[in-house]
C-alpha cells in the first residue's frame, strides 16, 4: 500500500512538471507568434500602384525625366504612367474626369481648375519658377517700351505667358489691348518653327524653345528676360509650372504621393547636378533634343519647393495676376485648402 501511494505521488508530480513544461512552451510560443504579428503589422504592405501623370512638353517634364527613367526601369516603388502634352488645354478635362491623378500645370491654370473642380484639387510643389524671353530677328527691341505698337508671337493663351506679358505690359504703361497685336500659337514649337525663316519677328516664348529657335535661326537674339522685368516691377518672383494632385487620390494615396514627391524632388535634384546626363534623357523622351537640352536647361529655372515656401510664392504670384484680371485666377484668390502642406 505504502509502495502504491508513493508511485501515485510520484506519478502525480512527473505530470504536473510535464504540464508546467508545456505551459512554459506555450508561453513562448505565445510569445513568439506575438512578435511575428508585430512584425507583420509594421512592415510595409502597401500594394505599388500605377500614377497617371500629365505633364507639359517642357521645363516641367525636363525636371522629371529622372523620375520618368527610373519608373520604366523597375527602380520606383510604384509605376509612373507620365503622358506628356502640347498643351494645358489637353490635361484639363482629363483632371475634371478623373483619368489623371497628378499633373504638372501653369500656377494660374491650377488656381481656375480649384475653382472650376469645387475645391477638388490642391497644389503640391512648385516645379518650374520664370523662364519666358522676348526674342526676335532684329534689332529694335531693348526694353519693354520698344514693345509698343509690335506684333508679339506667343504661346499659353489663358496660361502664364499671356497674363505675364500683360502684366509687364500694363505696368510699363502699354495696353495689349491696343498698343500692341499679340497673335498665339496653340504650342511653343510652332512659335519656334515660325521663328526660323522670319525677319524682324518678335516673339515670347519659355526656354527650352527659345534655344530651340536659335539653332534654327542665327539671326535670333534674347531681347528681354521677362523673369527679370517681372521682378523689377515690385520685387516678387514669377512663378510659372506647379504639381497639382486630385484631393481624391491624396485621400486614397498618402503613402503614394509621399514616395512619389520623394521621387520628384530626387528627380529635379538630378537633373540640375547633371546636366549632360539630364540632356541625354530630355532627348530620350523627346522633350527637346539632347544638344538644345545641355543649353537650356541651366536657364529653366528648374525647382521643387513645397510646404510653406510654396504658398507663400504661389499666393504673391496670383495676387499680382488676380490685381491685373481676375479672370487669369478664376475670379478669386483660392483659400488655404487648395496648398497641400504635407
């Protein structure tokens, strides 16, 4: 009896170490399987998506050919889809419908579109500050009053070339209404073609297109540095491409946007350290060719601001547009939503 009750007691104590030996394994296994939900939790799930992006043939784009490279070459965590336009009036409706997530736009025209969309989008960066020139096949041009009485050739009707040069215009005491015959071109390449067999034409036109016109035509000269007689007016800055996103897409997208503005900003940094490597993709993508790409664009006023720099330069810029027609803004100064601060 005595043997019987000491193999109980024994039996009895081997199972309840067995059973605080199991307790012990599963305590760790809780643990462990704790960690490996946390470390689920914290890494990055995120699916790559596919931006559509418009962007106008120019200085804009040009800043964003590193960007545009490294997407088709698998190195971007999301897929940039980047169509590039002739136009502004191209990107428009393709904003209003939705079919384009970011794009690169002229400051006034993202100003109307916040209106004309309710609010629906906001302005991310700046991309490109002043690059208009008055240039011509002559002589007779050395300041704004020699303007008086020319046919000036332009581009960007309804865009910033238009509300620049009237601006400049007005303030030199010439009205554009009367004092001068403005005649625009749908692009700044057809301004450029006509340029090349013309005499004593006058013309605005953004770089990179006035190097485009020179090398066609020896005969062409810079008369005026528009971003230099905008200053001189009241000191401001012009202010001519910015990054406009889709309230929509920001919501849905934050993490997105956020790695591709990273991106952006890689991009333009890129491009104004390496201007021969820059050319080279410029070329590529058929913005303008690499060898008028090596010379303009150290003139192309090429940036990324954001956040409270952005809004300070964009609102200075369309108070002087909205003072000089308010229809070149939407009628209206936008309010704070439409800055995309971050």
């Amino acid at each position: 009896m005595k043997k019987l009750l000491a193999l109980l007691l024994s039996l009895t104590l081997v199972l309840t170490l067995f059973a605080a030996c199991g307790n012990t394994d599963n305590a760790n296994g809780d643990e462990n399987v704790g960690g490996t939900l946390d470390e689920a939790d914290n890494a990055d799930t995120t699916e790559p998506i596919t931006i559509n992006i418009a962007s106008l043939k120019g200085p804009t784009t040009m800043g964003m050919v590193k960007l545009m490279d490294d997407s088709d070459n698998g190195l971007t965590a999301n897929n940039y889809n980047v169509a590039i336009y002739g136009t502004a009036d191209e990107i428009v409706p393709k904003i209003v419908n939705g079919e384009i997530d970011i794009a690169n736009v002229p400051a006034n025209l993202a100003s109307i579109l916040y209106k004309k969309t309710e609010g629906k989008i906001s302005v991310i960066d700046i991309n490109t500050l002043g690059v208009l020139y008055v240039v011509e096949t002559g002589e007779t041009i050395n300041s704004v009053a020699d303007l008086k009485g020319k046919t000036i050739y332009s581009t960007g009707k309804g865009t910033t070339p238009e509300y620049t040069l009237n601006y400049i215009l007005k303030s030199n005491g010439i009205d554009p209404a009367t004092d001068v015959t403005i005649e625009f071109k749908s692009e700044a390449t057809e301004v450029a073609a006509m340029l090349e067999g013309a005499e004593n034409a006058v013309a605005v036109l953004p770089q990179p297109y006035v190097t485009v016109a020179m090398t066609k035509n020896a005969n062409i000269r810079i008369a005026l540095n528009l971003v230099e007689e905008y200053a001189a007016i009241d000191g401001s800055q012009m202010v001519t491409g910015v990054t406009i996103a889709r309230n929509e897409f920001i919501e849905a997208n934050p993490d997105a946007l956020k790695l591709f503005m990273a991106d952006y900003n890689a991009s333009v940094e890129y491009v104004n350290a390496n201007v021969d490597e820059a050319a080279a993709l410029v070329g590529k993508y058929d913005i303008v060719a690499e060898g008028v790409a090596k010379k303009a664009l150290p003139m192309c006023n090429i940036v990324y601001i954001t956040g409270d720099e952005m809004k300070t330069n964009i609102e200075t810029y369309l108070n002087v547009l909205l003072n000089s027609d308010p229809t070149s803004v939407g009628g209206a100064l936008p309010d704070d939503s439409f800055y995309y601060i971050g």
